[in-house]
DNA sequence: TTCCTATACTTAACAGCGTTAACCAACGTA
DNA sequence: TACGTTGGTTAACGCTGTTAAGTATAGGAA
C-alpha cells in the first residue's frame, strides 16, 4: 500500500517546490513581485494548479511564513545557553534586528503586514508549536521575561511578563520595520539600524531593570558610519 | 484676467474632492478599498479623471499624507507650551499612541508601507515643512531631543539628537505598528496599546536620562483591562 | 456671429491580478 | 477492458491601475 504514501510524497513535494518559488520571488523582488502567476510560472505550472495545494494565496503566505517563525525560534535558541535573562534580553534584541535586516522583505510579511481575513485560523499545525519556546519565538522571549521577574532583576511594579514582553518585542520591531518603511525617506537623516537599536536595547534594559541593577550592562560602544 | 484664476479654483475644488473622497474610503473600509474607480465613484466622476489632476495612484496617495502628516505635527504643537524636555516627551509619546490609535487606516499608510517608487521625490512643497518643528512631527520630536542634551538631562554618552530621536520615534512606533499588523493574532495575549505605549515610554526616559534624572517621571500609573 | 483652439471630461481598451468552472489525460482498481 | 479518482489544463469572470482616442464646451479672435 506504499503507492498512496507515494503519491502523497509527489503532492508534498510540488508542494514545497511552490513554497520555495514563492521564498525566492519575495527574496529577489520584493513583496508586490509575488503573485500566482509568477510563482506558477517559476515552478513551470499552469496558475490555477497552486489551488490544488493551497486554499488561496493567503494561506499560501501564510504557509510561508510559519517556516519563517521556526527560522526565527531557531534563531533564537542559539542563545538559550545564556544563563543570565537580562544578557539573553539584548542577545534576543540583537538576533531579532539581524533576522529583520537579513530577511527585509520576508520581516515585512510577517510582521508588517495585517492579514487580509482580519480574523485569523488557529491551525492544528499551529497549536504545536505555539508555546513551546524552541519553536516559538514570542514564547522564548516571554520566558526570559518571566524568567528576569522571577529572579527579581526587574523593577517591582513590573508583574506581567506579557506585558514586558510586548514592549521589548515593540522596541526592536520599531526599528526595524520603520527602516523598512521609511528608510528610504530622503527628508530625515537615518542614523543605522544597528546603532538605534542597540541604544534602544540597551536603554529598555536599563529602564525596567530594578535599581541596583540598572547600572550593569550595555557597556560596549559600537561603532560605524 | 480672473477667468484662469477662477478655472484654477475650480480645478482645485476638484482635487480636493477627489482626496476628501479618498480619506473617507480609507477611514470607513480600510486600506485595500482605496482604488481608482471606488473614488471615481464616490466623486461621481469617471476613473480616467482622476489621471487629470494626480499623475498617478501613487502620487494621490502621498498628496493625501501630507496633510496627514501635517495633521500630526499640528497635534504635537498643542505639547509646545510644556517646558521641560523630557514631560514634552511623554506628551509626545502619548500624543503619537492617540493619532496611531484614532487613525489606524491613515498610520498604516503614513509609516508601515513602503513607498512604491522607492526613490521619493522631494517636491518644492515638502521642501517648506521640513524641519520647520510647526509643521514637521520629526523636527519637533528632534528638537525637544536636542533640548534635552543640551540642558544635561540625558547620559553623557547620548550626544546625537537624530540616534535619540530615532530610537524614542520606534518605540512608541513599534507599539502601535504591532498591533496594527498583529493585533488580532489569536496567539498572543495582548495587552492594551496604551498600557504597553506607557511602560515604554517610561522606560525608555529612565534608560536615556541623566542617573540623577533616572527616579523621577513614570508616577502615574493607568489602569485598564 | 462664426470659427478655432484649448481644456475638462468620457468611453473603450490593455495587461495583469486572484479565482472558479469545465474539461482532459493518466493511473490504480475491479 | 471499463471506471472512477486524481493532478493537471484551458477558458473565463470580475477586479485592478493606466493609456489612447474621442467629445463637448467655453473663451478668444475674425
């Protein structure tokens, strides 16, 4: 009975080959260049074949952007060793903006862009990973958060790991996606992605930090154009 | 010789027609409503006419920014009076989170989409609101930045006013920006824009200021679901 | 008054988009 | 050998931004 098995390989494999021509598309030429035509037309298929292997575009973005998630939490884990949270905080910050500044166009959709079905599906695929901090990168930060509370390194009114969480996730995401919409504004004099986001980080981490802690930290000062 | 004059009134009167149909499409159905013919439409006027008052979409659409964003750096002005640097720059924090929270559909297009030509033109009109702090939103955030360092109230290291400016812009940007593109991700628990604008703006203040400047501001603290 | 030209506007059309309906050919099964 | 399932196609619909060509009208000149 190996032949539906089979078949089911062929199916997941045209499958992945159109995730990858739409990978490649978003890479090489940006977000509007991704259409079903093109992406069809990349994989050597008629444009109505996508539909045998995705709902609609939608969900075929979105399909690639869950790759892109685990990209990121595995990102991510190559600082889980990082014992201490407020250190792991800043590794997390600087992961996160070279992800962004590496993946511009790839950052734009995941992060930039409302879904158009403004109320999303809670796929089964989905439900595995949320949570779980290895493939889960808000889950990772979330935990170093909390992990930063219950080691009281932070400033007592500051309870709600979410919360916290949210807003270091805010400071980084600010950079980035402000760079990738306005960068190119000729009116303002961008200083780098890099340089903003570090002192970005760096003053969070200061801010939220209990007293005593404050003053530790963000002590190397990188320099560049 | 009024007659040109009167056609050029008249022309005018059209154009502005043309952008307040625009804004309403934008305000009531959101972003991807906003296309030629549905403007067209809603100004009883043919798809092609529009073509004879803007160059194209891309360029009604930035006409139609400007005075949006010369709509922001006129709410900013009501925070001019208040004296002290960095109480301004709450105000402006909180004043940002307001616009961004009133006009999700207009900050969407103003700071979380890429302009299509991705060389901006200056044009002459731009060239008289920039940096003029009663007109530019950046200027006056900048200013009130410069103010701060030049009254001893930041650490000694932060000496460049646009870094500065930058990092406070994302901030609160990455707030608001996240949960325009993200805020109905199911995922997520999120807290309240308002909340979570808050505990960064307070944070970053505390970050960037002066130690003996580090205790005071922040007291205040809002309570909501 | 009559002719002429510039101007504001329209209709028709093009190419590309996402998507659906109808059709077709090949394969595994009975 | 006949049959239904499966993976693919072509044709088409209604939408998008935009251009080309045509039309009516208003103002100036004869």
């Amino acid at each position: 009975m190996g032949i539906n098995e089979r078949r089911e390989r062929e199916k997941e494999a045209v499958r992945t080959k159109i995730l990858d021509a739409a990978r490649a598309l978003f890479a090489s030429d940006g977000y509007e260049a991704v259409t079903m035509r093109r992406i069809a037309r990349a994989v050597e298929y008629s444009p109505t074949a996508l539909y045998l292997h995705f709902k609609d575009k939608e969900s075929l973005i979105r399909d690639l952007c869950m790759t892109d998630f685990q990209f990121l939490a595995r990102a991510f884990q190559k600082i889980a060793k990082e014992k201490d949270p407020l250190e792991r905080l800043r590794k997390i910050g600087r992961a996160y903006v070279d992800f962004a500044s590496e993946h511009p166009n790839h950052y734009r959709l995941m992060f930039m862009t409302p879904p158009l079905n403004a109320a999303e599906i809670k796929t089964e695929a989905m439900s595995e990973i949320h949570g779980n901090p290895e493939e889960d990168a808000y889950a990772f930060l979330r935990g170093t958060i909390a992990q930063a509370i219950a080691e009281g390194r932070l400033r007592p009114e500051l309870k709600d790991p979410d919360l916290v969480a949210q807003a270091a996730w805010s400071g980084t995401h600010g950079v980035v996606s402000l760079h990738i919409a306005k960068g190119s504004d000729p009116w303002i004099e961008w200083r780098s992605v890099k340089k903003t986001a570090a002192l970005i980080v760096d003053a969070l981490i200061r801010g939220i930090s209990r007293a005593s802690d404050a003053d530790g930290g963000g002590e190397k000062q990188e320099r560049e154009s």
